[in-house]
C-alpha cells in the first residue's frame, strides 16, 4: 500500500488492518459453525483475555505509531516482516527437507 498505492505509513498500516480484521471475522464465524457442528465449543474465558490483550496492544501501538517518524515505522515494520519470514522458515524447513 505505501509502495502501490502511494499512502502515508500510518494510512496503509490502518488499512491494512481494517482487511486483517474483516478476514478474522469471516474466518472466526466459519469456525464457530464448524465446531458447532461438530459438537465443540470455544473457550471463551482465553478469547476475552487474547481480545483484552490485543485491544490494550492495538492502543498501545497506536500511540506509539503517532509519536514515531514515517521512516522508522517503516525501517521497524520491514524487521518485523524479515523475522517472521525467518521464523517461517526455521519452522517450515525440517518439513521441507524431510520431503
């Protein structure tokens, strides 16, 4: 988005996280329905303290975002982006050689 199309860091990084949420939603309700349907349930105790957590985060890091320069966020969110690719494939390897 800030590539392509051009945004501010702080605009691309709200709309990337508008997707992410309609994405969670959609996959939520199809588990919720799955496991209904196969006589399951959630543990809703645990997914209101992760909600909690992630809520208090997404304040948190916002605050933070407004503070920061364009070019920092941008320098931090592209070390974030390279460790969980390293973390994909630290995980993802053994599999892939064992082939």
């Amino acid at each position: 988005l800030v590539l392509l199309g051009g945004l501010p860091m702080h605009r691309a990084v709200g709309t990337s996280l508008w997707i992410i949420v309609l994405n969670a939603f959609s996959g939520f309700f199809k588990h919720l329905w799955v496991l209904e349907a196969a006589g399951l349930s959630l543990d809703w105790h645990l997914l209101g303290l992760l909600t909690g957590v992630g809520a208090i985060g997404s304040l948190t890091g916002q605050r933070l975002a407004a503070r920061l320069p364009q070019a920092q966020l941008r320098r931090g969110f592209a070390v974030l982006l390279v460790l969980m690719g390293l973390f994909i494939i630290w995980r993802e390897l053994p599999v892939v050689l064992a082939g």
